[in-house]
C-alpha cells in the first residue's frame, strides 16, 4: 500500500492564547496520518513541543514555523496537491470523502477563530464535520479517521525509543 501524503496548514494562531491547541493539532496529524504541519504564525515553542514527541515517540513528522499560508496553499497546489478546507460550513464529510479518497497528497487546513473568506474559493474541498461548531482537534481526527477508514491504527512510527505495551489496567510502556 502506498501512503497518502497528507500535510496539516494551521492558521489563525494567536501565540497568546492558541499554543496548546495548535500543539494539539499537530499531535492529532502525526497519530493519525499527518506527515507535518505547516504554522503560519511566528510561534517556535509549537515546533519545539512538537519535536520532542516525535523524538521520543518516532516518525518523521515536520513542523516548519512562520509560513506564508497563501504562499502555502499556491506551492502545495503547485506540487499536484489537492487542499481540504475543515469548516462547519462545508460539505458534510461523509457525502464529499469518496471524492477525496483518491487524491495522494492533501494538505487540510484548519482553522482558529476566524478564517479568511478567501480560503474558501482556494480550497479545492470545504469540508464539514458535522454542521455544528466545536473544534480544530475534532474536526481533524475525524476528517483523518474517515479518510484512513480506520488504517491509522496500524501506522507504525520507526526510531521510538518508547512504545506503549497496550494493557486492559495499569500503564505499560517499553524502552527502546
Ligand atoms: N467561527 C469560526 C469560523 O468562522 O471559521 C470557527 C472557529 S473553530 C473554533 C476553529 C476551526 O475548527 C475552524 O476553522 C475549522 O477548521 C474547525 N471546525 C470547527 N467546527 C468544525 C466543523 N463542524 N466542521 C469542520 N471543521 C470545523
């Protein structure tokens, strides 16, 4: 099976008050599919957070800081790449994936509090997960799971040098 290139592009981030969620964002991308996230904000410590995971926890997840998110869009685009818009405004999820199941490299964008009118026309996808607000996080890791149909649960992440010994009680973990 040949992996699907899938990119996150976080915007809106405000350094002051988004840095848990935005680190959140990228977690969610690197556990579920996501090789890296594009910030386009000027926010290091996100990147940091997010490299010391990926070191101890394998992959090779990226996460380049301070992009221009137009710029962004334009190179992905540019590359052959395809761009899903998450937004409750959308398309509901289930009745536009079967359109987006085939395309080989994505790059989803989410939003914070309010995003440009603009993404809208350069999405190729607006997506809805659901028609209710709720959040960045949710909105990924079901876009993510519905996109994977459940192949997530089998990624592996080469270099760990911890792995969870999955257990019905207790916390296990091993060294590597
Ligand atoms: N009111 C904001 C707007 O105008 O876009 C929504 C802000 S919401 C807190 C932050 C981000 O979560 C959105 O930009 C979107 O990416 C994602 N999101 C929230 N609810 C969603 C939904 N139902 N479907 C898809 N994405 C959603």
């Amino acid at each position: 099976m040949t992996e699907k290139e899938i990119a996150i592009l976080r915007i809106g981030h405000r350094p002051e008050r988004d840095q848990r969620v935005t680190t959140h964002v990228a977690l969610t991308g690197r556990a579920l599919g996501a090789s890296g996230m594009y910030l386009a904000a000027d926010d290091k410590g996100v990147a940091e957070s997010v490299k010391d995971v990926a070191d101890r926890w394998g992959g090779t997840f990226f996460c380049e800081n301070n992009v221009k998110w137009r710029s962004c869009i334009k190179d992905w685009k540019a590359a052959g790449g395809k761009v899903v818009h998450l937004t409750m405004y959308g398309i509901n999820l289930p009745d536009i994936i079967g359109e987006i199941r085939p395309c080989e490299k994505l790059l989803v964008v989410v939003g914070a509090e309010k995003v440009p009118g603009e993404m809208y026309g350069l999405a190729d996808f607006n997506v809805a997960v659901t028609g209710q607000p709720h959040s960045e996080i949710s909105s990924l890791a079901l876009f993510l799971d519905h996109l994977a149909e459940g192949d997530e649960f089998k990624r592996e992440f080469p270099g760990a040098k911890i792995r969870i010994v999955p257990s019905k009680a207790g916390k296990h973990t091993e060294e590597l």
